[in-house]
C-alpha cells in the first residue's frame, strides 16, 4: 500500500499525540509507514531551510519553522484575517493587508520546496484545511505527480463571500490543481459549485468529477466524526461525574468551544437571558456552564468577542444571580478531555450555536458522552454542518433570540421518553459515521 502524507498548518508533537485527527489518521499512517508535515509551533528568529524530524509517534513527524513575518502573514494574517472570517460569513471581519498574499503564496511554496526531497513516487498526500490551499499548485510546478487531495475544515464560502476575497479566481486556480477536494457538508460542495461557475471556469462531468481551469478532479462531502468509542468510555469513567452535580442543584446547560466570533457565544447568552427574564419559576433551577479559552488574542476581532462575552456574562450575573445561585459560570481554559466528557455527560442541556461552523465536534461529543438511560437534549444551530445529520436534534437559528430561548424551555421540560428517543437516533449516526468512517471514506475517494 502506498505511503500517506498528511500536511497540516499544525503539527501534532509531543510524546503522545492524540487528538482526535491523529487518532483518525493513526492506522493510515501506521500501516504504511505515514508521514506528517506541519509547523513546529513558535516562530523563530533563524528557521532552518528544512524539515526537522521528530521521533516519539508511531509515524515520522517532521516540522517547518515559521519567522515572525510569515507567522504574521501567513497564519495570522490571510489565513485567520481574510480566510477565516470570509468562510463564516463575516467578510465585514476582514482585515486585508497588502502583504498577507504575497506572504501566504510564500509560506505554501517553501513547504512544498521543503517537502519534494521527502516525497516517494507512490505517496498520497492529503493537505488539511485552508492555511494550505496553494500547497497542491506549489507541488505541481516542482513537478510532483502524486495524488492530492485537500479537506476543508470549514465551511466553503458562497459566491458573495468569495467576491470579496483579495483575488477570488485565485481560489479556484490553487483548488485546481489537487485530485480531490473534501468538504464537511452539501451546502459547501454547492457553495463550491456556484462561486466556481460564476468566479471560474468549471464543467460538471457527473458522478462528482469535474473539469476546474482545464483540469479533471473530484469533489465530495465526507462530514467528519469523533472518536464515538474512546469518548464513549472516557464519559463513563470520567472524574468530573459526580463533581458537578455536588457544586449546584440545578440542572446544567453546557457550551463548550474556542472563543470564537463564528461560535454564537454572544447570541447563547441573550437567549438564555430571555429564558431567565420570562421564567421566573426555572430561577435557581438552571445554571449555564460556558467553556471557552481563548484563541488567536494576536487578532483583533477575538479580543472583541472575549471582551463582549465577558460583559454580557457579567450583566446577565448582575441581573438575577442570587446568594446560593450563579446563572452562568464562563470558564476561559482547556480542559483535559475526560473532564470535558463528564461534564457533557452531566448537562441535561447541550448548547451548541454557531452562526458557522464546517461541522462542530462539540455537538457529536455531546451526544456520545450521554447515559443512555438519562440523556440530556442537544439543542443545534442549523448553520453547523454537523446539523444536516443530526435532525433529532432540537435544530434552531441562532440570530433568533426567541427561538433560542423557546428550545431551552422545551428542552428543560422534555419527557425521558423523547429524550431517549431523540438520543438513540443521534447515537447511532455519531456511531457509524465515526472519524475512522471520514478518513478511510476520503481515504478509499483518493485512492
Ligand atoms: P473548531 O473550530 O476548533 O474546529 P470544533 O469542531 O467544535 O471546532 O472542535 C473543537 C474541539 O476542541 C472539540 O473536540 C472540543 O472538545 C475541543 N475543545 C473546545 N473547547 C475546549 C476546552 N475548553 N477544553 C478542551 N477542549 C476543548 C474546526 C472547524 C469545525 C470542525 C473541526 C473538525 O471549525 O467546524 O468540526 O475543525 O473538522
């Protein structure tokens, strides 16, 4: 079987890496001996003009070193400053500055450059996510043959969205250039399908090939899971199952995410506002517990959203707190997974609201850490690509405060036996659809 090697802006270090990507990846990479390529972590004064090797992982890791201007327009800058806030929708977000391309252009043609040497004539290579949309182009004029497939983790922007980027043929000249293009849900792979007609020249050729600028590829929806059974069991034995309960007597609400602007942090918090101002009778019957570290400080718009969420956490506290009663507890760190499992495990409420999101983990994590004797209700923005298949979820729009805070009463009120019902649907596609079912489905696409 060939080798796999899997390029991501991030590299997976550390003696035991275990994420949830890695663990996908695993026996891929271990089978046929896999390598990963990804950024060492810090931006450093000297970079070396190579791939520095790491050993500790059952597959090769090997790293690329980032100066603080590429770090600068490379990741904070086109990837985190234009990519990211055009894929959610939030184009007014942008930060456009004259050397973010140049930079990212850049960065994607040093990695190829630093990878050839390393490349054998049968690899697959699988590029992650959107720092690295340039990197199948930059390998191709280096004149690698290889096929190559790029995932998107987020969601693909519409034709608007598209438009407003720096230079959005762009786009579709670097996506040209692999073999397979991933998406996490049908409405990307549409998106993708109009913004290319309208930005670029692209012909259907049916059974999910197309003809991109003269080139024949593949285009697909493989949603992404969770490792359902290792989360499963981590629920169980978690330390956090008895801990939570003794802390309060009410009944738990639970947001867990990156504080992200994309995440409907801001819009959960009004609603549960609404709850508690219409509600008098769930008064010190529900807290909400908000977990949220902190991420990309270096760019603006996340000190926004910290600041905007902390505030309203503090009026809302302000409002109806009482001595034996915190409405909501806003918790900005990483917490160890197994602890996050028991707390999911506990809440009879999931709240998961993006405004966009590609899938949203948080949402399959919810529902595997479950009892299934007692499972909580999991309430969905239907704008998270994990919505298109998680229906018995209570699916709302997150702008719609009203809406919002209807599902909330109707979920602290909903019966065991829907409850279980809801749950059992739920479970089953987060058990089948799992992350080892999305890497060995690309996997097999890819060939
Ligand atoms: P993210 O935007 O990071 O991922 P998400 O899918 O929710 O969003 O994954 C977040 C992960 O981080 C989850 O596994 C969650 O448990 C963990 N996490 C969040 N807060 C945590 C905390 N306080 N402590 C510990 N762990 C925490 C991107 C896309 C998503 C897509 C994923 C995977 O934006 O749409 O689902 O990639 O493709």
């Amino acid at each position: 079987m060939s080798r796999l090697v899997i390029v991501s802006n991030r590299l997976p270090l550390g003696d035991n890496p275990s994420g949830g990507l890695v663990v996908a990846l695993e026996d891929a990479l271990q089978s046929s001996g896999g390598l990963w390529v990804g950024f060492s972590g810090e931006p450093v004064d000297d970079p070396a003009d190579r791939l520095v090797f790491h050993s500790g992982a059952s597959f090769e890791r090997a790293a690329f070193d980032l100066t603080a201007r590429d770090y600068e327009q490379y990741y904070l800058g086109y990837s985190n400053s234009i990519l990211w806030p055009l894929c959610h929708g939030r184009s007014d977000l942008m930060r456009i500055e004259r050397d973010f391309p140049e930079g990212y252009r850049r960065v994607n043609a040093q990695i190829a450059r630093l990878l050839v040497p390393h490349l054998r004539a049968d690899d697959r290579i699988w590029v992650q996510d959107y720092h690295l949309f340039p990197l199948a182009g930059e390998l191709r004029k280096l004149g690698v043959e290889n096929p190559i497939g790029h995932f998107l983790h987020i969601p693909f922007p519409d034709f608007a969205s598209c438009s407003a980027m720096p230079n959005p043929d762009e786009l579709f000249e670097w996506l040209s250039h692999y073999d397979l293009l991933g998406f996490q849900a049908h409405r990307d792979l549409s998106n993708f399908e109009d913004a290319a007609s309208d930005l670029s020249e692209i012909e259907p050729l049916g059974d999910n090939h197309y003809r991109l600028l003269g080139r024949v590829l593949r285009a697909g929806v493989f949603p992404i899971g969770i490792d359902t059974a290792s989360f499963i069991e981590e629920a169980r034995h978690s330390p956090a199952e008895d801990r939570m309960r003794s802390l309060t007597g009410a009944e738990m609400m639970i947001g867990v995410d990156r504080l992200d602007y994309s995440k409907g942090i801001p819009n959960r918090f009004r609603a549960f506002q609404t709850l508690l101002e219409y509600n008098h009778d769930l008064h010190e019957k529900i807290a909400f517990l908000q977990i949220a570290p902190p991420t990309r400080e270096a760019v603006e718009a996340y000190r926004d959203i910290r600041e905007e969420t902390e505030h309203l956490a503090g009026r809302i506290n302000g409002q109806f707190a009482t001595v034996n009663w915190t409405p909501i507890r806003f918790i900005h760190r990483a917490m160890p997974r197994a602890v996050l499992a028991g707390l999911y495990r506990q809440a009879r409420i999931g709240l998961v609201t993006p405004l966009a999101d590609g899938m949203n983990l948080v949402a399959k994590e919810y529902v595997a850490a479950q009892d299934v004797s007692d499972p909580g209700v999991l309430i969905l923005s239907r704008f998270a690509g994990a919505a298109e298949a998680m229906e018995e979820a209570l699916i709302i729009n997150p702008h719609d405060t009203w809406e919002l805070a209807e599902a909330m009463a109707q979920a602290i009120r909903m019966p065991a036996d829907e409850r279980r019902r809801r749950h059992s649907a739920l479970l089953q596609g987060v058990i089948e659809n799992d992350v080892s079912w999305w890497s060995s489905s690309y996997l097999d696409t890819l060939g």
